[in-house]
C-alpha cells in the first residue's frame, strides 16, 4: 500500500503483492515454495536503511529477505533464505543453520541484528546481517542454553512458544511474547550470552510461575496466550495482545518490577472483563472498540496510531493514540500577556495538561486545560516537557493514555520606553517599562573660573531612588562631584533640586550616566533620554545632559547637539 508523508493510506487498494504473482491468487499449501512464494508467512519486518524486507515464512520453517532497493513487483524473489540451505528445502531442524517455525522479529539498526522468534524450537535465534548469506548461522541463542537444545520451559532462561519480539534499542531490552507460558520475558542484550536468564517477566508473579489462567481469571497483572507486542518509545509503553484475552494490555515499562499491573486496556471494558463464560466463547460481534482473537501489534510513533490484527474479525483495527499537535510554542516579551494553547487529537477527550519535567518562564503557568497564561517577569529561555493526559481511565487506575512532548520558550526583553514623566520645580519622576538597575549621578562646573571661591565649599542635597536616600554632592575641586544609587523599580526619582544654589559665572550640569538602563539598545536609549529632555526642557527651566558613555558595554554617541543643554541661570 503506498502511504502519504504522514505514514496515511492514500487508498485501500493494494498497489504490489509479494508471495503470489497477482492479487487474485490466493491459499496458503505450498511447501517449499521456491523464492516467490510462502507457506503461511507470519510477520515481516523491514530494514529501511538497507531497503530489506524479512518475512517468516513460518510452515516453510526459513526466513525470506527480499530486496526491495528498486521496488516492489509482483510475485518477486527473495535474494537470500534463512533457515534452509536453499529455496527449495523446508525441514524443521534444531541446529545453529536451521529453524523451525519462525514466528515474530525484532531488529536493531545499530548492530544490524536481526532477533528471531523460533516458536517450535522455542527459542530466540540472533543473526548478524550486516551482510547476508544464504543459510548463515545465527551468533546467538536465547531461550536455550545452546543451538542443538529446544526443550519448552518455564524458568528465567526458558521460553514455551515465542510469538512476537520487539527491541527498545535505547536501553537494549528485547521484550519476548512467551505464549504458552502466558507472559512477556525481557532480556537485557547489550552484551549477550548463549542461554542468559531475563531480567524481567510480566504476566506472572516470577519466573516460574505459569497459571493458566481462563477468562473468568482476567486481572490486571494477568496475561492469557500472548502473542503480539509491541515497545513505544515515546512513553516507554509495551503493548501486550492478549490472543485468548481478547485484549491490548498497556505496561509502563520506563521501570519494570516483575509481575506488575497494566496502566490500561483497549478492547475490554476493564481489567476483569472478558468474553467467555461457561458454555464456552461468545463472539461479542465486530464492534468499534472490541476484538475477537487478535494477535499481531505495531505503532507509529510518530503520528501515536495503534494497529492490531484483529484475526478472527478479518481486519486491522487502527487507534488514533492521544497526540500534541503543536509543533512549537510562541516566544514572549517581559511585560508583555501570554497566552498559547495545546491542541491534542486523539485518544478520549477531555484532557488534562501537566508538567513532566523543567520549568516554565517566571510569571508563566500551564493550567489543567492545556494553556499556558500570563505575564513573564524575566528573560531568557525555558526548556521543558508537557504531558497531556486524555480520558480513558480504567479503574483503578487514575490516568488515562498520555502523551509527553518537549517545548522550550524564549522570553526577550522589552524595548526599552518611558512610560511616564512628572516634572515639578522640586523633582523630577521619571518612569520606564523595566527597572532602573543603577544610575550615577554627576554635577560638574564646567565654564566656572577655578579661582572663583564662590560657593566653592557648599553641598547640595537632594533625594534619588525608590525609596527614596539623601545623597550629598559636595562642591569642591577640581568641581566634579558624584553619587549613585540602586534601585529595583522602573521609576527615576529626582528630588531637592530647588537647594541647587547656582553662583554667578557657574554653568552646572546633570547628568544621568549611560549605564541606567539594563539590557538597552543604542537607539533604545537616545529614543527614551529624548523623550526625558523634551519634557524637562519644555518650560526653559530645566536642561539635561546626556553623556555618551557606556551602556552594557556599547557606546552611546550621536545624539543631536540641540538635546544638550546646561542648566545655568535655570
């Protein structure tokens, strides 16, 4: 079937047929089948960098891998067999070459390992296929304590009837559907060893343990006849089909304690309910939301859909998993209102947003209805995970199915304004959009005659800040007096001005030295300080000068000289 870009079906009609020359030829007798054909081909699965398909051709007891670099034409040949010496041949043997009927696959792209379920032999075979040869042996064996053993057991090293395989490649954990020992065994093969014990079981209270439990048995630890499964690595999930249970069970794997309890269910109502009672099975019907022997699993992680081979229904039941559409999230502003929403699709409506991990930017929540509101107080970029929860709670459990996704904010400062000024004879409050980190304030006599004493030892006293502190210039040589001030708020506060005594033949000037403002531009701050001098200036009372001193570092030049002003005579 050909798909579109978001792994959709474009139609439903099949465009290419492997097994068979055409699509009306059907059945499934025939033994030995040359390189074309199969005898009940079981699963497949698909190296995509390598543009080869594996498919287990499970009565012909070999493993078929086709070459599928050019495309796919109908009733192909494979290039290679696994299992048989040739194409020809179809023996069940127990040997290190030999397989007899291979079920389920597993495969890791990094090592280029191919995990075989050899249901029969009951055993897990791994082959190095890197590259292919005809009948090669496989490099390890699990299950079994060498090649030539295939006896079916219930112990942490024995497995009775594999079905499926999946790998979760990150962590190196091969999960493994043991059918008749109504479990799931997970291996730990980053280094692997011929017969290694598992690490974990699931579906039963320990490695020997094997209740064969009915459908009046159903639970939420319980597992009946597993034969699908399939690792999510988006939410650390493990999708269990239960064949005889008629249901998907859903592990949180992230952590594994043996025997635990599912997180969920798909095709039952809850964790006890079941289908047969004690006339036998009851076919509850097709239905939406249930199946009646199903057995195969894969997902799509991407695009968070579920298929499951509904077998005895003749079809394949597609799950639309809860899924965050949101590609990304708008960047913000200091002081500016935010607000974003978190669309979802997927899964059972309503949902219900929260955080797995980070911190959202200061003045910023996510509320419970997946929005992100309010005011950012501070700049700078946040880096976090959301989890967004839908409806399909089954009891007892609190949560329903989730899904986690990564988002990050960045949060810029404001350009720097003056959003107000007041101007009286005895002060000046001047106030901006962002504090007023630190500020010095100069008086300098600049054109005053150096031998004139007049008014040479005063000091002038005058109150900067908020709060409010009295700070002191004190007039005396070489005339230049300074002082600074901290201050949290976004508000300038000038005050005493009328106790400046100005003696004759002096030009005093004040000025607020460039690095008052954090975080400004050049232009930024000549467009606030003209605004300040255009109010100051605008009864002739005041002047104001700007020095082109340092802000943050930058120089600030290139103001007009007609926005230089002393304040002699004011």
């Amino acid at each position: 079937f050909n798909l579109d870009e978001n792994n959709n079906l474009i139609d439903h009609y099949a465009d290419a047929v492997i097994g068979r020359d055409n699509f009306l030829t059907g059945g499934k007798d025939n033994t030995g089948g040359g390189p074309a054909s199969f005898k009940w081909q079981h699963n497949t699965i698909l190296d995509q960098a390598n543009q080869r398909l594996f498919v287990a051709d499970s009565y012909n007891n070999r493993i078929m891998v086709f070459d599928i670099s050019e495309g796919i034409t109908n009733g192909m040949n494979a290039s290679y067999v696994l299992g048989q010496p040739d194409f020809t041949t179809y023996n069940a043997t127990t040997t290190q070459t030999g397989v007899s009927g291979p079920r389920g696959f597993a495969f890791d792209t990094d090592k280029e390992y191919l995990y075989v379920a050899d249901r029969d032999n009951h055993r897990i075979l791994v082959y190095d296929v890197a590259e292919v040869e005809d009948r090669e042996p496989a490099i390890n064996v699990l299950g079994q304590p060498n090649f030539t053993s295939g006896s079916a057991t219930t112990t942490i090293s024995g497995l009775s009837k594999p079905y499926e395989l999946d790998l979760d490649q990150a962590n190196q954990r091969l999960f493994v559907a043991d059918k008749d020992n109504n479990r799931v065994i997970v291996y730990d093969v980053d280094e692997i060893t011929n017969g290694e014990d598992a690490v974990n079981v699931l579906g039963q209270a320990n490695f020997t343990s094997n209740v064969d439990n009915t459908d009046e048995d159903l639970a939420q630890n319980v597992l009946l006849r597993p034969r699908g499964v399939v690792y999510d690595s988006v939410n650390n999930w493990l999708f269990v089909v239960e064949y005889t249970g008629h249901r998907v069970m859903i592990f949180d794997v992230s952590t594994i304690t043996n025997g635990e309890n599912a997180i969920n269910v798909l095709g039952q109502a809850n964790f006890t309910a079941g289908y047969i009672d004690e006339d036998g099975a009851i076919n509850p019907g097709a239905s939406q939301s249930t199946f009646w022997f199903p057995e195969t699993v894969e997902i799509d992680e991407t695009n968070r859909k579920l298929y499951v081979s509904d077998m005895d229904n003749n079809r394949t039941m597609i799950f639309q998993l809860p899924k965050i559409t949101t590609a990304s999230l708008s960047d913000g502003t200091v002081g500016e209102a935010y607000s974003q929403t978190i669309n979802l699709i997927g899964g059972t409506a309503p949902y219900i947003c929260s955080l797995v991990s980070g911190t959202l930017p200061t003045g910023l929540s996510l509320n419970a209805d997946c929005t992100i509101t309010g005011t950012p107080t501070a700049a700078g970029t946040s880096n976090f995970t959301v989890r967004a929860s839908d409806a399909s709670i089954t009891t007892p459990e609190s949560v329903g199915l989730w899904h986690d996704k990564s988002f990050s904010i960045t949060i810029e400062e404001a350009a720097l304004a003056v959003t107000d000024i007041s101007v009286t004879l005895s002060s000046i409050e001047i106030t901006f959009n962002k504090p007023v980190v630190s500020a010095t304030l100069t008086a300098a006599q600049e054109l005053g005659d150096s031998t004139n004493s007049a008014g040479d030892l005063r000091n002038y006293v005058f109150k900067v800040g908020d709060p409010l502190e009295t700070k002191t210039l004190s007039r005396a040589a070489p005339y230049n007096m300074t002082t600074e001030y901290i201050s949290v708020s976004n508000k300038l506060h000038i005050y005493g001005l009328e106790n400046l005594y100005l003696s004759s033949g002096d030009n005093w000037q004040f000025q607020i030295a460039a690095n008052t403002i954090k975080h400004a531009t050049t232009d930024e701050y000549v467009a606030a300080y003209e605004r300040i001098f255009d109010e100051l200036n605008r009864d002739g009372k005041f002047g104001w000068l700007i020095s082109p001193q340092q802000l943050d570092g930058r120089s600030v030049c290139g103001l007009p000289s007609d926005k230089v002003f002393d304040i002699s005579n004011a």
